[in-house]
C-alpha cells in the first residue's frame, strides 16, 4: 500500500492519510504547546505540595512534610504514566511527518 493518494492525473499527488492520522493533525494543530502554558501547568500542580510542604518544614511537622512527599511522588509517577500513554500519538505523528517528507524531493526541505 502506498502512503500517497492517487490524484487526477493517475500520479500519486498527496500522502493517503488514516482517520486516525487525519483526527490526530487536527487535534494538534488546535492545541496550545506555548512555553507558558507548559509551565503554568506544571506550577499548578507541584506548587500545592511545595506549599504543603514547605508550611510543614515550618512548623516541624515532618507528617506534612512526609505527606507533601508522596504527594510530589505520585505527581512524578503521574507523568511517567501520561507520557507512556503519549507514546502512541508520537508514534502516529512520526507516520505523519515519514508521509509528508516523503512527497518532498531530495533538496527540497527548505524552500525560500
């Protein structure tokens, strides 16, 4: 099977894309991947904790300091998870991209 779609003329003209492929560009060509939204969302998790954990240094109560702990825990376990799940969006955006390279001739990666 090939990774173009077959044009007018008879000649493979544009990469045949799946479904899934197809929902997968739209979904991110819609998302917010700014440097700024990453980071307010990791503050927004780590930063209850911290606090959490900091008032328990505070205070000399080492059972808040020690819940704040594992709280940091699970939120970094939280993320190894999603990025595990993550791997198959990666894996069909590089399809994506092996497709769409694939129409450009050699040399013809940058055009100015």
């Amino acid at each position: 099977m090939s990774a173009f779609g077959e044009g007018r003329d008879g000649k493979d003209s544009r990469p045949a894309f799946t479904d899934e492929e197809i929902r997968l560009l739209r979904l991110w060509s819609v998302s917010d991947v700014s440097a700024a939204r990453q980071l307010s969302a990791q503050i927004a998790y780590f930063a209850t904790p911290a606090v959490f954990g900091i008032y328990g240094l505070a205070t000399g109560n080492l059972v808040i300091v020690g819940v704040a702990f594992v709280c940091i825990l699970l939120l970094l376990a939280w993320g190894v998870v999603s990025s595990w799940r993550d791997q198959r969006n990666s894996i069909l955006m590089q399809s994506v991209c092996a497709k769409v390279l694939a129409m450009l001739g050699a040399g013809e990666e940058r055009k100015q």
